[in-house]
C-alpha cells in the first residue's frame, strides 16, 4: 500500500486560544514495535482536545491534536500482527490516541486499537469511542449503575450526556437529566431521561428533583450525579445527591470545580470521583473488553449516535469545531472527516 511521505495535521506549536491551531504539512510517520499506523477517515472532538490545545493540561510542543479517529490500517510495527492484536492491513479500525487524531495518517498504539466488527462503520467508531467508553466505564465503575436507583446527568444533550443517559437506562436506571433549552430537554428524552428539568430563570434545580425522587431530609435526592459541566453546577451537586450518594465529576465545560473542604462529604456520607478514562482502560484487555461491550450494546440498539456536525481537517474546521463544542450551544458528536 502506497503511503506519501507527507500529511496534513492539526500541529500546534504552542498552547493557548483558538489562534493557535494550525493545520500544516508534516512528515508520515513510521511505525515502531507496538504500533499501528492508518489512514484517518474520521476524528472525533472532545472537551480534552481545547484543554490540550488551552493549556489546562499542560504538553510539549509541538503536539497533534485530537484523541480519537478510525480508518484503514496502512502499516503494522514490530510485534503487530493479526493473531496478536485482531487486525491485519485493510481493515478497518479505531483508536484511543494520545493526541495525534487530526492528522491524515494516525500512528497509534497496537493495544489501543481495535479492528471495527460487522456493522460498526468508521463514522459510528469515531462518534462513540472515547465518549462512549468515558460513559461506559464511568457508569460501570465510577459509580455502578443499578436497576432502580435515581441518576441525574447535567447537560444530558451534550455528546457524553446522551450517551451516559442511554447507558444509564440500559442498566436500569430511572434517569434524570438538566438541559439548557426545550429543544434540547427533547433529545435527552428521546434518548431515554425519564423526566428533564430546563435549568435557568427561577427554576430551582434540586427542590424539582425532590419532588421526583421522594423521600425525607437526607433520604431525598439522587443517588448519583454524572456532571459535565463543573463550575456552575458543583455545589448544588452536593445539594441533589442523597445520603451515600455518588458525585462523578468529569468535565470543565463552565470552567474547573473549585476546591472544596473533605469535611463538606460527611453531612451524607457522600463519595466524590473524579475518574480518567485512561485508568480504566489501562491495560489491552481492559481496553478490549470495554470496546466489545461498547460495540455490542450499539449493535443491540441500546446506544443510538448523534452527530451535531463534521468539519474539515482545515485550520478554520477545527477551530470551529473548538468554538462549536465550548459554546455549550451543541447536542450530539462532533466530528472531523477528513
């Protein structure tokens, strides 16, 4: 298979606003031992891609942006080989990259790299890997999701939120989400949020989940919150929750989470995580079984995808595609296609 010497790539050269992004010519590489390289069709946008690209988590430079794509398997390094690994040159696959996604050609990790079953396409791969495995893991391990209990998801329209919406009543859940608008507190519903409350104006975020919920004092409220949102929802996350309650706190879209006393936990025993997907899909084995189960729960109809919209792999596409998803004005994927 015939592989150019050159690529067009998301390459920063240093970290800060929008102004930043570059898309530039830079060289192909070459896979080493342990690694896959393939020809990108589609990449997915993520909340980590403008903290990278920000400067909230610090890199060095220069640095290729975005932390998921899929395509066709091009080259295989030393030690990558089907019987090992499951995937040969030409096939299709997807991959958890650290960094590197926006680019023509994405050198990966073999062990994080999964060759695409039967009726998963390259799009499908991209619009759900890292969210979906974030929202698998996260209800499976962060906190567990069980048949019965009460899960409140802030900004259940975003990417995530559908997703852990979806995953949430996969389990049993009797979901609850928050949406900033009519419009959006629909596609929450659609995708399975048994009632949406539209935050904003007067509404009064934790007495409307009281009245869902029941119970007395400490015994009323959720057992547990997914929050994407961080700063502007934090403290009243500690409100909703009930007694041996669970705060998954996993994004920064208002900003970071302000610090907070331990002492503030023990009014209900309560239990913060601030969980990484990385750590839970550590190892290969974690990493394919967690894809298997993602795949599967997508091909049962459980999981439906949402796409907002696909950029170009242009230096205005991605710096829109960074305005779009931090204007929390979005619903659904965001997509590069290339």
């Amino acid at each position: 298979m015939s592989i150019p010497k050159t690529q067009r790539a998301c390459q920063i050269q240093a970290q800060g606003d929008l102004d930043v992004i570059q898309v530039r010519d830079i060289p192909v590489p070459t896979p080493g031992k342990g690694q896959v390289l393939y020809k990108v069709e589609y990449a997915g946008v993520n909340f980590i891609d403008t903290y990278q690209r920000g400067g909230i988590y610090k890199l060095p430079m220069p640095y290729v942006l975005g932390n998921e794509s899929s395509g066709e398997v091009v080259a295989l390094g030393e030690g990558v080989d089907e019987a090992t690994f499951g995937y040969k040159v030409g096939d299709k696959v997807a991959g958890y990259t650290a960094g590197g996604s926006f680019s023509e050609y994405c050198l990966n990790k073999a062990e994080k790299t999964v060759k695409l079953p039967e009726g998963v396409s390259t799009k499908d791969a991209a619009t759900m890997l890292v969210q979906g495995l974030t929202a698998l893991t996260f209800v499976k391990e962060a906190h567990e999701v069980k048949a019965g209990q009460f899960i409140l998801v802030q900004a259940a329209a975003g990417g995530l939120g559908l997703l852990l919406v979806q995953l949430a009543k996969h389990y049993g859940a009797h979901v609850i989400g928050t949406t900033s608008t009519a419009e959006k507190a629909a596609l929450a519903k659609a995708a399975g949020a048994s009632e949406v409350i539209i935050y904003g104006g007067d509404v009064n975020v934790a007495e409307e989940i009281y009245k869902i919920t029941g119970g007395e004092g400490i015994d009323r409220g959720v057992h547990a919150v997914f929050d994407g949102v961080g700063k502007d929802t934090f403290d009243a996350d500690f409100d909703i929750l009930r007694r041996k309650g669970t705060l998954v706190t996993l994004g920064n879209a208002s900003g970071p989470v302000p610090p907070f006393a331990p002492l503030k936990l023990g009014a209900k025993n309560l239990k913060v995580c601030r969980p990484v997907l990385n750590q839970y899909v550590h190892t290969h084995a974690e990493f394919t079984a967690y894809t298997t189960e993602l795949f599967k729960i997508h091909k049962a109809g459980d999981l439906k995808l949402s796409v907002h919209g696909e950029y170009p792999l242009t230096t205005e596409g991605v710096k829109q595609s960074q305005a779009d998803i931090t204007s929390r004005k979005t619903s659904g994927k965001l997509l590069i296609h290339m």
